[in-house]
C-alpha cells in the first residue's frame, strides 16, 4: 500500500477545483511542474476547457519546452484509460498542443498584439528585435542624439561633462533607463539647488575668522593655515564662472582638525575657528549632495528624450524589442476596455509558474486577463476583481532569484494578498522527493534563521519524502557561513550565503 503524501489533499485539490484563485507555493523538489502538467490534463479532460482556450506561462524557452513535453506525456498516459468522451478530447487537445499557448511570458504577449496590433500602436508587420538587433538600433539612435546634443554645445551636457561625468556612464545611464522605461522614463521632479550657495557660506566663514587671525600666536598653527587655505580657495572660486565655479566648490576640502589652544589667545577662539571651518565643511558636503542630485534629476530628463528617439527609431523599423511585447500587450489590456474584454473572452485559465521571478508588467497584464468581466473594470491590477478560479499561480518566494531582471517579491506579496482579497487561497506542497530527511532539517533549520524580518516571506517548512541514505551515502556537513556576512543584511542577500553553504555539501 502506498503511504500517503503529506499534502496530498493539495495535490487533489489543485486537480479538481476549478472554481478557486489558487497560488500554490511550492518549494524545491516537490513536484510542482507534475501539479502543473496534472492541471492542465484535468481541465482538458473533465471538459471544463479546450487546450487552445488555456494559457500556461514560464519563465524561460527551455522551461516551456519541457512544460509541452510533459504536458504531451500527460495526455498520452491519460488516453491509456480515459473512457470515450474524456478520449475524445484527450486526443483533441493532443492535436492543438503545438498551437498551445505553453509559452514563455514575451512569446504569450507577441501572440496578443499580433492579433490586435492597431489598438497597440505597433505595425502589422513588426518583427522583434533579436538582441543584436536592438543593440544596433540602440547604439544608432543613442550616436545621433548624442551627436546632435554635443555639437549644439547642450548646457546641461556640457555641465556634466564638465563636472566628471565620462560619455560611456551617460550611455549606460541611457540604455537602463530605456530598458525599465514604463518607470524611469517618466519626467522627474528637479529638487532645488543654488550653485552659489557654498560660495555665501565661505564668503560668511571668512568674513567671520578673518579678525579671529590675529589671536593667534603661531604663524604655522594648523587653524591658522587653515583659515589661509579657506581665503584662498574663496578668492580663486570667485573668478570662475558656470560648470568651472561647480566642480571647484564640490572639490572643496575643508580641514578641521589641526589648530591647538595653546597657540591661540584668548585660547577660546581656536574653538571658534574650528566651529567656523566644520560648518563650511557640512556646507560643502551638503552642496555635493544637492549638486548630484540636481544634476541627476536634470540628466533623466533629458535622456527621458532619448528614449523618445528610441521608440521613434524602433517604430521606423518596426521593430519591438521584449520590453515592448510586455509594456505594449499591458498598455492595450489596461487603456481599451474593448481589447480587454476581447482577451479575457478567448482564456478560460491562466496558469503562471515561477512566480516569485514575474516582473511587476507580467503581473499586470496576468490580472487584467483574468479580470472578472461581471465586475466593474479595474484601472490598474491592484483594483481587479479575479473571475474565481481563471488564475493559478505557482512560486516559491525562498527561490526567488532574479531581482536583475525586476523579479520583485514586494510584489508577489501584492498579488499574493489580491488573490485572497478576491475569494482564493494560498495552498503550500511540502512533500520534498528529492532530498533525504537530515539535509531537509537542515535547510529548514537554516531558513527558518534566516527569515526572521517583518516582511520576509516565510519559507515553506519540506517533509521528506525520501528514506535517509544508507551509511556511507550522503551525510550532511555543517559549512558555518560567517557572522560578519549575516549581520545588517536583509533575508535575500543572505540566502546567497545559504547557497554557498549548501554548495559546499
């Protein structure tokens, strides 16, 4: 007799309701793309939808790939017994599995606006852009603009330019920006900033310490020379003017420890001169901060109109590049209602694996598909009403890796509370099968340190499935990861060190 799983009522569940928002966490080893494959085969074969009306969505061609594989194995073994209806459509769907939408999320979105490129804004005919593709329509579109600016002497070019900033940090300021355009493409607020304010509170210090010079004793006390230093610089910036006035007052060194009492009387101002030279001090600190942000600001602003030039460049060619499948396919399902209802009208269901690495715009575009057309439309995902049971999300928050690539788990919390907002539940799979049972109380032991900050998301404790190995197989060896690595960091930097610690197994 087979013993039973740990979570098997999931596992039945997730085969069985269909009528329930679901995000399934699934931790490592449990058999989460054979709950995935076993889905997918319910829905075709108790009749509750027909292949080409499900979308199954992962994160990368080689993981979709595998996903079609198994999913046509999965038919295949549920022909072997399926009595004649569930047959018929078991072979149906094993005839449209090539058409199937078992995609990655950019190949799922390209498929949308083809069938609606006119609401887009994109050409009919648009191709997307292989990598050197849009490197080189990048690089085109970034040499004309920066020429064009360059040769018309630009003045916030020529500022920066002027203040350190090299050409390549500018470019790759610009290919960021355009690669997370829906947020950084954005006019941003300039804070405010007085290039001549640094220049009052010198001419104030010396105004000051200039009588205080003649109570000291010592012509080369340290206060003194310091004092010298400060009238210096003050009579060498005032006869700059612009950028050159710039980089000088935020490359001004103030010293403000050298001076003694004894060289001084009363011996009380050598205290004041310091309190003059530290306030200059924290007026130069704070006048690079405030010149770095006014120059950043003032920067993204400006390349805000490059990435304009990019998407003019990238339209002449029609071309669109993975960003745009994502942004173009959000836009459309968030701005026309009518395209909207069109696409939630074509998928049943929509199945997400690897969850905890979706960006925010996969996110957005997954709700506004499964948004339930009875309820009023949402304007954003975080307002959408779930059509009960269309969505079926699977992740595990511990395994989330791919914060390069705009993974977010603050967001996988939001949509993880929307989900229960609508009506659905969080189920877990615990069953591990691929660990034996000292290492998993070790990996749990260890999580379970780890995620201990208000907000972390909490991991998800595996049973084992496996037998402990036999003498002599795999043991378990305790790899101390340094205090000094864990101290101040917050749960995903320090799942890096667990990593390291489970490697060295």
């Amino acid at each position: 007799m087979t013993r039973p799983l740990p979570d098997d009522d999931v596992r039945r569940r997730v085969t069985a309701d269909f009528d329930t928002t679901f995000l399934l966490e699934a931790g490592a080893g449990t058999g989460k793309t054979t709950v995935l494959v076993a889905r997918l085969v319910a829905l075709v074969r108790t009749g509750r939808a027909t292949l080409d009306r499900v979308v199954a969505i992962t994160f990368t061609e080689k993981a979709a790939a595998e996903l079609k594989q198994r999913l046509r194995e999965g038919l295949e073994e549920a022909l072997e017994t399926a009595p004649p209806g569930e047959r018929e459509r078991l072979e149906r769907a094993g005839d449209d599995l090539e058409r199937a939408h078992v995609s990655t999320v950019h190949a799922f979105c390209s498929a949308l606006l083809r069938e609606r490129p006119f609401e887009a804004g994109l050409d009919p005919g648009f191709q997307v852009a292989a990598e050197v593709a849009d490197d080189r329509t990048f690089d085109e579109a970034w040499d004309g603009w920066l020429d064009r600016h360059m040769s018309a002497g630009h003045p916030l070019l020529v500022r920066a330019l002027h203040l350190g900033l090299k050409l390549d940090s500018l470019g790759a300021a610009a290919r960021a920006l355009v690669s997370e355009r829906d947020v950084l493409a954005r006019p941003a607020a300039v804070p405010a900033f007085d290039p001549d304010s640094l220049l009052d509170e010198m001419r104030r210090a010396v105004k000051a310490l200039r009588p205080m010079k003649g109570c000291c004793l010592k012509p080369d006390d340290g206060a003194l020379l310091a004092i010298l230093e400060l009238e210096t610089d003050l009579e060498r910036t005032e006869r700059l003017t612009g950028a050159a006035r710039e980089e000088a007052l935020r490359g001004l060194k103030v010293t403000t420890n050298r001076g003694a009492q004894p060289a001084w009387k009363p011996k009380e101002v050598c205290g004041q001169v310091k309190d003059w030279l530290k306030a200059v001090k924290a007026a130069a600190e704070s006048y690079r901060e405030a010149s770095d942000a006014h120059l950043a600001a003032e920067l993204r602003n400006l390349l805000c109109g490059f990435a304009q030039a990019f998407e003019d460049a990238k339209r002449a060619a029609a071309l669109a590049d993975f960003q745009d499948l994502l942004l173009r396919a959000r836009d459309v399902l968030q701005q026309s209602l009518p395209v909207r209802r069109y696409f939630q009208g074509r998928f049943d269901y929509l199945l997400l694996d690897e969850f905890q690495d979706t960006d925010p715009l996969q996110v957005e575009v997954a709700f506004l598909l499964c948004e339930d057309p009875a309820a009023p439309a949402a304007d954003g995902w975080r307002q959408v009403r779930l059509r009960p049971g269309k969505l079926f999300l699977v992740g595990d928050p511990k395994q989330s890796i791919y914060r390069f690539r705009r993974a977010d788990l603050g967001v996988y919390e939001l949509a993880k509370a929307r989900v229960t907002a609508c009506g659905g539940e969080v189920l877990a799979l615990r069953t591990n099968f691929r660990t034996v049972p000292s290492l998993l109380a070790f990996v749990n032991e260890r999580f379970g340190e780890v995620f201990v900050n208000k907000g972390d998301p909490q991991p998800i404790a595996l049973e084992p499935w496996r037998q402990e190995a036999e003498p002599g197989g795999a043991r378990v060896v305790a790899v101390p990861v340094p205090q000094e690595r864990l101290a101040g960091t917050r749960a995903d930097e320090v799942r890096g060190a667990t990593a390291e610690t489970l490697a060295a197994l």
